[in-house]
C-alpha cells in the first residue's frame, strides 16, 4: 500500500477522544497552565527583583569585537 494510500486510509476513518484521554489531557492541560501561572506570579511580584535578577558586568558576549 502506497503512503497516499495510508493517508487516505486514515483520514477517512473517524477519531474519537475517549473519556479517559479527554480526563488525562485536560489534567495535563490544567497543570502546565498552573506551573506557569505560579511561575509567573512569583517572578513578577517580588518587591525588588533588580537586587538579585541581573546579568554581572563582566560577562562578555563577544558581540562587539572585530
């Protein structure tokens, strides 16, 4: 059987979430949006994060040389 063949062969076919897959990906869904909401907030609402959250001057990036 050719890949256009296949191809065709499964995209006739009809697929279906099954109630187990749809629990397990909206629980995946919900902790990744969790995770990153949690991160965000902590970054974002530190009193003073300019103390601790920069680059040290002497890092050199070696974009400005010849």
């Amino acid at each position: 059987m050719s890949d256009a063949m296949l191809l065709a062969t499964l995209l006739a076919q009809e697929v279906r979430l099954t109630v187990q897959g749809g629990v397990v990906m909206t629980v995946c869904i919900a902790l990744v949006l969790a995770l990153n909401l949690f991160c965000m907030r902590r970054i974002l609402s530190e009193p003073h994060p300019e103390e601790h959250h920069h680059a040290p001057l002497e890092i050199d990036t070696k974009d400005t040389q010849d």
